[in-house]
C-alpha cells in the first residue's frame, strides 16, 4: 500500500512508491536551499565584514577615525550612559540580540507548532531580516546607532527563520536519514556562502579598478548578501509543502499569549526529558565557543593580527569551501559510529583550535590559514549533526517549541561567549586571552555531552532510533 505519509511519521514504508519517493527528495533538495540561502547573511555580513565595518564606524564615532593593530582607539563610546569600548560594541550588540531571542523565540516556536503555514513563517523572517540587511548599506560616517540596530533586528530574525526551518527538518527526514539531510544542508550552505564570499572578495579587493571606496565596496557586498539571502528563500518557499500541526496543545486564540510563558513552561517539562536537556546544555557552551570564534574571527584577524580587509575575507572563504567537505565528511563518519561519539571528536578538535588561537604571531599568513583549516574541517560538521541529533531528541509536534531552545544558542545568538569574549578584551585591551578564555566553553560542552546517553534519550521523547547511534 502506498503511504505517503510513513515518510513524515519517520519510518521508512517499503510500499511507498517511486513517484512518491522523488517527491520526497525533491522537498528534501529545497529545503537544503534555505541553508544556501541564509548563509550569503551569516558569512558575508555576521562573520566577515559587518563586525570590523561596525567597529571601524563606532571608532569613528569614538575617536574620529578607525584605529588600527598599532595605534587602536581607546575612546570609550556612551550607550545608555555606560562606557562601551569601540571594540566592544559588536560583541554587546549580540548579546542584546540574543536576550531578546529568550523572549522571541518561544513565541515564534509556539506559533510555529500550532500552524500549517510553516513555510510562509520561515519565508516571513527572512524577508524582514533581509530588509534590516540590506539596510546595512547605509551605515556610514560615525552612525554606529543604525548599525547596531540592524544588526540586532537581523539576529533577531535569522533566528526566527531558523527555528521554523529546523522544525521542518523533523517533517522532511525519517531519523535514519536526519544526519544526512542535515549535513547536506549545511554543506551546500557552506558552498553558497563561499561562492558569494569570493564574489565580495573580488569587489573588496579591487574595489579601485570598479572606482569606488573600500568603504563603498565593503557596504554593497552587504547588499548583495542581503539580496541573496532573499531571493534564494523563494526556493524552499515555494518547493516545501505544509503540513497540519500534530500534539496541538491549548487555545490556537491564545497561542502569542501563551508563547511568552513558553520558555519557562518548556524548561520546567523538560525536566521530564533528562537526557534532552543535558544535552541542550551542553549545546549552549560548545555552541557558544563556535559562534564567538565565527563573530570574533574577523575581529581578530584584523585587530589583533594585522591583516587587511581582503586577506581575511579570503581566509573566510578557504574556511567555507574546506566546512563545504568537513561536512559531508563528518555525515559519512557519523553514519559509521553515531553523531554524538562525532561530535565529540569536533570538540577535541575545537579546544586545540582556540589553544592554537593565542599563540598566532601578528602578520604570518601562514599560520593563520593552517589554523582556518582546522576550522574549516570541524566547523559544519559539528553544527549540522548537533541539529539532526537534537532533532531526535524532542517529543513529536512539538519540533519547533524546542528548537526555540535550540536557536537561542545557535549561529549568530550566542550571549556567554561573545559577553565573556567582549569582557576580557575590555579588561586587558588584547583579544589574545579572549580567544583563549573560549576554551572553558568546548571543555563543559564535551563533560556534559558524555553524560548524554542517546538510546534513552531517543526512547524517552518517544522517537524511533535511527540503525547506527
């Protein structure tokens, strides 16, 4: 009998015929593209150029012009009366951005589990986050407000759009194919960033021969992320297909309502799932540790190192094609000993890379590039198979409640790693121990992460273990 919906309930019907199949992998292919789509933002713009730009203009502000690896600003700017260092502000930036998600996301999951209209939320964030992008090409001069602003506004809904898009995970992929599919998608966003990452190097680089300022260069490749961010959502937009909400709880009238005291309602029947919320937190440190070394690279890079504009966007590059690999790779590794026993080995893998970090002498190119490989190679790997193994880890119909959770301390959101990174650097005006401060957070993620025992985990929110964990 054919079943087209054993591929939704994650199990795998041997009746289920070959049209309904390539359907099947035809709505997997699109959703894959969001990834492809969004990551134009999380690179172009939230990794490589928007952090030092928005630094350059708060320096502006601060000191009347940008400072330099020698001869840094140390004009402190006032916001709400505090004394922020130039340096700083990104860092603080995030993690407003991610203390208003606390309170967002929840709201958004909740809507989320109690529609049939996922993909038109998913699409809706990311069209907003794309206007506030895009709005980014007229920050300029010393106006470091507007930056900020956009900045957060973005974050706010890149999140938004991510905690749908994950959900859907749970609806496009039965649990044996989860790693797979999540790595693919994180693959090939790795594949597009990087093709647009080379195009803005190109732009940033020459930017003499197409007569226009490095600043100039610098504002319209964050239009051309935001406009690819964008365009390409129309791909899952129109490919995904909705699906009626399962294990609907309460008034679908109150849901807003309701979605404001959801943070605190999960958390506390959470606590009915041990092995999930162990696992959730050790998400929150290790994740911490990737998103601030992703936000601080260019920072860095920059500040601390030395290096121009062009070398790190190039460094970025080589670390999207090598993640484009290391995620496939970290797929197939999976697939032979389970995505927790490999993530593990990432964090091996991402402790001896912060280490590394410290003792990068300013100026040498070559090390700098040696130690964004070893980045670029655990990078996606470790992100792609935390999502799917999560993605088993939540009871049934309520996918895009705890990937609410999830996306607090995801791409882009992190708040106690870029707030200890932003502390550290203010105490000692150096970025050398703030990046080695990161190391505490791969360490309790790896501690806890042991402690995860999958086979219950999987069984106590209900779901059917994939073959090979």
């Amino acid at each position: 009998m054919n079943d087209p919906d054993a591929l939704d309930s994650g199990r795998t019907d041997p009746g289920v015929d070959e049209l309904t199949l390539q359907a099947h992998r035809r709505e997997q292919r699109a959703w894959y593209f969001y990834d492809w789509a969004n990551s134009a933002y999380v690179t172009s713009i939230a990794t490589v150029l928007f952090a030092p730009y928005l630094t350059s203009v708060a320096e502006t502000a601060a000191c009347g012009a940008p400072g330099t690896a020698d001869d840094p600003c140390r004009t402190d700017l006032a916001v709400l009366g505090l004394q922020v260092s130039p340096g700083s502000l990104v860092f603080y930036v995030v993690t407003v951005a991610t203390v208003f998600s606390a309170l967002i996301l929840p709201v958004v999951g909740a809507i989320a589990d109690r529609s049939a209209h996922k993909k038109q939320l998913m699409a809706g964030f990311a069209w907003l986050g794309t206007l506030a992008a895009a709005s980014m090409f007229f920050v300029q001069g010393g106006g470091w407000e507007l930056g900020a602003a956009l900045l957060l506004v973005a974050n706010i809904c890149l999140g938004s759009s991510l905690v749908v898009y994950d959900a859907i995970l749970c609806e496009v992929a039965t649990p044996d194919e989860r790693d797979g599919v999540s790595s693919r998608g994180w693959a090939l966003g790795y594949l597009g960033g990087g093709l647009l990452l080379a195009l803005n190097l190109g732009l940033v680089s020459l930017h003499d021969q197409f007569g226009l300022s490095q600043g100039m260069a610098v504002r319209v490749s964050l239009l051309s992320a935001a406009v690819w961010w964008g365009g390409f959502t129309l791909i899952p937009y129109l490919g995904l297909r909705n699906r009626a909400p399962t294990a609907v709880r309460g008034d679908r009238r109150g849901v807003v309502r309701d979605g404001f005291g959801q943070l605190f309602a999960t958390l506390r029947e959470a606590r009915a799932y041990p092995m999930t919320l162990t696992f959730l937190v050790a998400y929150l440190f290790y994740n911490d540790g990737i998103q601030t070394v992703i936000v601080s690279a260019s920072v860095y890079g920059e500040k601390q190192l030395g290096f121009d504009t062009g070398v790190l966007i190039a460094t970025i590059l080589l670390v999207q094609f090598v993640a484009f690999g290391g995620a496939l790779l970290f797929g197939r590794i999976a697939q032979r000993v389970g995505s927790r026993r490999t993530i593990l080995g990432g964090l091996l893998v991402w402790m001896g890379v912060v280490c590394a970090g410290f003792f990068l002498p300013a100026g040498r190119l070559l090390p700098f590039l040696a130690l964004a490989v070893a980045i670029g190679v655990v990078l996606g790997g470790t992100q792609a198979l935390s999502r799917s193994f999560f993605s088993l880890l939540i009871p049934r119909g309520r996918e895009a409640e705890y990937f609410s959770l999830y996306q607090a301390c995801e791409r882009g959101t992190s708040w106690l790693g870029t707030l200890v990174f932003g502390l550290v650097h203010q105490l000692t005006d150096s970025y050398r121990p703030a990046i080695v401060a990161l190391v505490l957070f791969f360490a309790v993620g790896f501690w806890l992460l042991i402690k995860v025992d999958p086979r219950r985990a999987i069984a106590d929110a209900g779901n059917r273990p994939p073959a090979v964990l």
